[in-house]
C-alpha cells in the first residue's frame, strides 16, 4: 500500500485508512463490542481467517491507528 506523505484534508486520511472491502465491515464489528478474533470471523461472512489477520495487521502502516481486538 502506497502511504501519502502529505494530506489536505482530514477526509483523505480516513479513506486510506479505511479502504477495502473488509476494513469498514471489521471497523463496524469492533466499534459494536471488542471481540476476539474467531468471535469478528463468525460475525463476519465471507472473511477468511487470512484476510481478518491481514486486516488486523500490528505492523500497519498507520502506527497511530489501534483495533480493540480481545
């Protein structure tokens, strides 16, 4: 993922980091509840493990951006 260097606006921000077709749903499910992560795979249909751990990478780019997984 290429990372800007420069924002003009909050917004932009915000889409980089939700962008994707799993991050908003799994952004959802946490604001919900903090839950664990074989609890966000049964809420959601269709992830598959891989793609839940992609999403919830510690290394992520965005340093300052932390999911409340239990």
């Amino acid at each position: 993922m290429k990372l800007r260097t420069e924002y003009t606006c909050p917004l932009e921000l915000t889409h980089d980091v939700t962008k994707g077709k799993w991050k908003p749903i799994i952004l959802w499910q946490l604001g919900k509840n903090p839950m664990s992560l074989s609890q966000l795979e049964k809420d959601i249909q269709g992830i598959t493990q891989k793609m839940l751990l992609e999403h919830i990478n510690v290394g992520s780019p965005y340093q300052d951006v932390e999911l409340a997984v239990s």
